[in-house]
C-alpha cells in the first residue's frame, strides 16, 4: 500500500508506533497492533493445541511476511525518490504497511510508476522464492492455500506475496491498483475528476468486500471498512487541495492574536490561553519575532517549572515561517513537516499573523457556503479568528 501523505490532518508518526530501524533515511516503524495480532494469533494456535515450535513458526512466519511488506514499501519510496518525492517513515499495521510520503505526485506517469513498484516488488520475492523451491528439488503442492497450513515455510511465504501482489492491484484506494486506476483516468480527464471516479469504484468494491464478509469471512468486514475510509479521504483530500489552487496565505491569515515576551512568566501565557481561543503564541521582544510558544510546550513547562518559569526557558527558538504572499499549498506542506500546529506569517520582516490548519478549514467552509457564482469572484477577505 502507498496511501499516505495525502491528509493534510496526518503530520507526524502514528500514536503508538515505536521505531525498529531506518534505511535511506527513511524510518520503519511498528504500530502496537501488529503486536497486538502476534499475540492473537499464537493464542490462537495454543487454543488449538499445537505444539510450541508451531507456535515459534508461526511467529517467525509473521515476522517474514512482514520483512516482505517492508520490502514492498520501500519498493514505492525508493521510486518515488527518483522522482523527487521524499519518504518521511513506514509504519507496519496489521493490515499491511504504510509509507507516509510528503506528497503525491500530481503527474500520472510518476504516479503508474511509484504505484506499480510494490506490487512488483512483491512478484519479484515470489518468483525468487519459487526459484529457491524448484531449485531445491521440493515439490510445490499449494495446498492449503486458503488456511496457509499443510504448505512448507517458503512456500506459504511465497504464496503470501503472490496475494499481497494481487490484493494490491485491486482498483480501489488505498491500494497500489486504485492509484494505478487513477493514473490511467488522468490521461483522459481532470485530476479531481480521476479521483472521484477511482474513490466510487474503491467504494464499490469496498460494498461488495462487506457483503461477502457477511456470509464468508469476517476479516472482509474489516477490509471493506478500511477500503471505504481509505477511498473517502482520498476523494476528500483531493478535492481540498484543488480548492486552495492559488490562493496566498494572506487569505487565511489570522491577523488579531496574542504574543508574549521573554520576560513573560508561564502563567501569563495561561490566562491568555484561559481566557481567549488562542493555544500557541509568538513570542516577541522589541516587537521582532524570537520564538514560538506551542501549547505543548506550555504545558509541559508548567509540569517540569511551575507557573512562575519565564517564556524565554521554554520558548521554541527554531521554527518555520510562511510568506503572506506565499501559495496555500506549499505552506500547508510547511505546516505538515513541522511539530506546531501554528506557523508565523512574515511580510516585508515583520510578524503579520498566524497561520493555523483551523484557518484554513473555516476558510474552505465559508467558500462551500459561497453561491456557485460567487466562487469566481475575487475571494472576499476572510475573518480573523481573535484571541484575547
């Protein structure tokens, strides 16, 4: 799978994901549920009453199989490298791998090609396997192919490749095929138009895999819930980025706000923050901006120091900034690479807002509530979000 990078609400690492290692300064990292189904599935092996070395074997084949979908990911982050797409992490889920990139290529060639690595990836492991098998003499049966038991260990992980391969091509979002699927549609009409139409065709499968789940496996169940979430926000997304489509920070910038000082004590941030809408606060002295005090970071100066520690000890010193004139898109990306959920908006040196991902939803809000007529107008001013 290659879906993310594509939610403007997605920045950072996934909550409990600990990280096992990294390779061409791409991160890997293990979700606690992947954990949570080694367990579930030796529990169910010891139910069954089989011995302790098939429980080992069943563990280690998990883990290899996971080796293989780690492979498969990076397959799409190397591709997508040569095309100057960077990959932040991978994060192995239960339900396969998911590889955060820091956008997805607008260009429907560049998106065939990132797409179709995994799944190529995976054939290749499947053939190398079955090379290894033939080459060994063994006698490949494929029994047991829908239960995965009764087959030799390399043999149930080649066959495991093989449907990762196929499982990924389907053309539904957010596999590999629903992108290939789409990269195939923009040829032929709009990027928004594509990705409505690859999202309805996700949904329906996801409606047929929800169905079937009823009357055969349940595990469909699940995979149609995530095949439809993954579809729906993929549309989503989409459409949002195509709305901001040159439109300049200083439409969405939020022009009345607090700051503090240096000098500042914690508690004065606090009443601020207790008594306004606003979390995070520029910091300024001589009325130049040195800082950003994130909520975050409020808080946890309170926890370590007491209300009486100054702004200046816990005050962040490097931070990002945006250009008022500066394109909604690229400042977003900004937003998405960094660990606050406000950035300074500049003008000529000087401090003349905030920039806030709450913004920018009211502003897509107020533009959906515009008469069709109206969006083609030049955009009206949008209203400052105040703070006391």
């Amino acid at each position: 799978m290659n879906p993310a990078g594509s939610n403007l609400e997605q920045c950072h690492v996934m909550k409990w994901s600990w990280k096992v290692g990294s390779f061409a300064g791409i991160g890997v990292y293990v979700h606690a549920t992947f954990l949570i189904l080694i367990a579930w599935l030796v529990l169910l092996e010891w139910n069954q009453g089989h011995k302790s070395h098939a429980l080992v074997a069943e563990v280690l084949f998990i883990l290899a199989f996971f080796v293989c979908i780690v492979l498969h990911e990076f397959a799409h982050a190397l591709t997508a490298k040569r095309f100057g797409i960077t990959t932040r992490d991978i994060t192995l889920l239960p339900i396969g791998g998911l590889s955060r990139m820091e956008r997805i290529p607008e260009n429907p060639r560049e998106e065939l090609w990132i797409a179709l690595a995994g799944p190529a990836a995976s054939v290749l492991i499947a053939v190398a396997l079955f090379a290894l098998l033939r080459v060994s003499g063994t006698k490949i049966s494929f029994q047991g192919m829908s239960s995965w038991t009764g087959a030799l260990f390399v043999e149930q992980l080649m066959l495991a490749n093989a449907v990762l391969a196929i499982f990924n091509l389907l053309p539904a979002f957010p596999m590999d095929g629903g992108r290939i699927f789409r990269a195939f549609l923009a040829h032929y009409m709009d990027y928004s138009r594509a990705t409505r139409a690859a999202a309805s065709v996700g949904q329906g499968m996801a409606f047929l895999f929800g169905a079937l789940g009823l009357f055969t496996n349940p595990f469909l169940l699940f995979i149609a819930f995530f095949v439809w979430i993954g579809a729906a926000q993929e549309s989503a997304s989409v459409e949002m980025k195509a709305a901001l489509v040159g439109i300049p920070v200083s439409e969405v910038t939020v022009t009345e706000f607090s700051s503090v000082s240096p000098s500042d004590t914690l508690s004065n941030a606090v009443e601020k923050m207790l008594h306004g809408t606003q979390q995070d606060f520029p910091v300024l002295e001589h009325e130049a901006l040195v800082g950003i005090l994130p909520r975050k970071d409020l808080l946890e100066g309170l926890s370590r120091g007491g209300p009486n520690v100054l702004v200046s000890g816990v005050m962040r010193r490097n931070y990002s900034t945006v250009s008022a004139r500066e394109m909604l898109e690229g400042a977003l990306d900004k937003l998405k690479n960094s660990d606050c959920r406000v950035l300074p908006v500049m003008d000529k040196g000087n401090l003349v807002g905030l920039f806030t991902l709450e913004n920018v939803g009211e502003f897509l809000l107020v533009r959906s509530a515009l008469r069709p007529d109206m969006n083609n107008q030049p955009h009206a001013k949008h209203r400052s979000s105040t703070a006391a």
